[in-house]
C-alpha cells in the first residue's frame, strides 16, 4: 500500500510542480477567474468547511486513503462545488474530496475530471453500463463499495434464491441506486425450460425482490444469454444480454478480468461480470477508475438505452446499445443465440 502511495505521489507532484503551501493563499484570491480553454462556467461554487481536528493536514493538497483535498490558510477546506486553483478547475465534493471521472456536476451537465482531479473541457463522454450477475454475495458490498467511491452506477441481475440469503446486499445496492434486474428465481436454463417454468421462475423471483426492495424488475437477463422463441414469449421483459463477456466466471482472475472488459468496451457496451465471485470484487476496484480514465462514464442498462434513443421493449434481446450515428452495429433484437458455452453453477458458491 505504501508503496503504491508512493508512486502516485510521484506521478502527482510531477503533473503538479506547485503544489505546496504557497497555493493556498493562491487559491483563496482565485475570485472566478476561469482556465484558459474551459468551457464550463467560471463561477466559483465551492464553500468553505472548518477541517475537522481529525483531518488536520498541511496547508494546500492532501491525500489520503479517499483521496486528495485542500486545506486553506484559515484551516478551512473545499466543499459542494466548483474551485479554480493555480489556473486549475477542480470539483470538490460534499466531503471535501476531488472529484475525479465523470462526475455530475450540476444543471444536467456531466463532467470530466482526469485522475488528477483537473477538468478536461476536450472530453467527449462515452457510456458504458457494467452488469453483475448471479448475485447477491458475500462479495457485492466490495463492488458497492467502489461505485460509490467513483460515483458509479450498474445493473444487477439478481438471482432470487441468492437474494433470500443476500437481503441486505441487495437493499444497499437498491438504495445506492443500482438498477435491479431479474435473472430467474432459481438460475434454471430458460432455454431448455417449458413455459409454465418460465413463468414459474419469473414470477416467484419477481414476488421476492417486490417483498425485500418494493420493486419489481423491467429488465431480465436470461442464464447464460441463452434465449428461444419460447423464452421471448414468456418471460414479459427486455432480455438484456451483452457484447462484452469478462469470461471472469471461468478464469476467476482479476487482471484478466480487467483486462478483457477494457481492450473490447466500445461506446454502448454492456459489460457481463458476476458479483459471486472475490476476483470479480477485486477486479472491480481497479476496472471502475480505469473504464473512467479512459473516459467512460458507467450507467445503468436502462440509463444507456434511454440516453442513446432505444426503447425496450418485452420479449426483444438486447446485446448493445451503440449511439444511433455510430457505424458499428446497435442493438441486436433479431436473432436468437447462447453466447457462453456454459452456465456458472451458482449452487456450488
């Protein structure tokens, strides 16, 4: 850990030669002075908060195990807003944090933060949504714990006979505003089900997740992407499957896992991971900040449809949801197929 400290430090002060006391009476006479090519309104949002006597710190920038934050001559920091320093815009959150990624910023608008904490007025945001399925598990709180941290949304298609065990993992991912998909009650092959299991499934998953978070999915993932004719018509949702398959329930490994899902996301993709697993909790620690350095903002599966024009519809499967101006082919709703050639066994985790 203190080592990995120690590089960040490194790449920070180089990116940064100013920092230092000094920059704090810099950054208490900045008025609204605007950096040069920034797009975003000039005026100065952030306010003034006493630091606490916990977080007593040099004056200027800190870091510490959350982030950076700045520490006035007055022992005063940054909160709730926009601050220009030494010709830098930063977005200091409710906490007194950086914000880094991108960030809702306000009036509708998103920006982006680089991992430095700097606006970058040049970013053209490209969504992603990064799915979760099988869960919950005694490893969701991890990954809740890093989309909260990078203000990060994503979409959980939750198993109902895991829900039962996992209440409170999955009230805390509702209440984080996670999107909560359906993924049968108890993982059976929709494929090879009848229609009266179909239904069976959906039903009595759909009954559970009202009882525990009082809602009920609009969206569904079919086990293993499989899908048919017969599933298409029974289970009365959007059949939410993807274009990016971290494969992390076979291989188990966080770097490959990482790895995957950032050489193949396009603009549009649905990232396919499950949260039974501690390498794919593990992975994600280090997947979200990549994904949004590399300028992603992660959303909800319907959140990506929405922002990008597609209505979903029951019965039809989706894949991806590119912008409708993008070359690359969109959201494929017209043939049916098994995209993993097995099926994690989720009774054995």
């Amino acid at each position: 850990m203190l080592a990995l400290l120690a590089v960040f430090l490194i790449v920070w002060f180089a990116v940064r030669p100013s920092f230092g006391k000094a920059s704090a009476s810099a950054a208490d006479t900045s008025g609204t002075t605007e950096s040069a090519g920034n797009s975003t309104p000039s005026v100065e949002t952030a306010i003034k908060q006493t630091v606490s006597d916990s977080a007593k710190g040099e004056d200027g920038w800190n870091v510490d195990d959350t982030g950076w934050w700045y520490k006035n001559a007055d022992d005063t920091q940054y909160v709730s807003g926009w601050k220009t320093i030494e010709g830098q815009r930063y977005y200091f959150k409710d906490d007194g944090y950086i914000a880094t990624g991108w960030v809702s910023t306000g009036d509708n608008t998103d920006s982006y933060f680089d991992q430095c904490g700097i606006l970058d007025p040049t970013a053209k945001q490209k969504l992603c949504a990064v799915t979760y399925d099988d869960g919950p598990s005694q490893n969701t709180d991890l990954i809740l714990d890093t989309l909260e941290k990078y203000n990060a949304k994503a979409t959980f298609f939750v198993v109902g006979t895991q829900a039962s065990y996992y209440s409170a993992e999955l009230q805390r991912a509702y209440a984080d505003g996670m999107e909560i998909g359906s993924h049968t009650y108890d993982h059976i092959t929709l494929s090879t089900a009848t229609a009266e299991q179909i239904q069976d499934t959906m039903n009595k998953n759909d009954a559970l997740l009202q009882k525990l978070i009082n809602f009920t999915p609009t969206i569904m993932r079919p086990t293993g992407g499989g899908v048919n004719d017969t599933v298409t018509a029974n289970v009365n949702k959007p059949l939410i499957n993807w274009d990016v398959d971290t494969q992390d329930w076979k291989t188990k490994n966080a770097d490959q896992t990482i790895a995957t899902a950032t050489t193949d996301v396009k603009d549009g993709s649905i990232i396919l991971m499950h949260d039974l697993y501690q390498s794919t909790a593990e992975a994600t620690v280090s997947l979200v900040p990549r994904l949004q350095q590399m300028g992603y903002k992660l959303v909800t599966v319907s959140e990506l449809a929405e922002t990008y024009g597609y209505k979903l519809e029951a019965g039809q499967v989706y894949y991806d949801f590119r912008p409708q101006d993008s070359t690359e082919s969109g959201a494929s709703t017209d043939s049916f197929q098994t995209i993993t050639d097995s099926i994690p066994d989720i009774s054995t985790q």
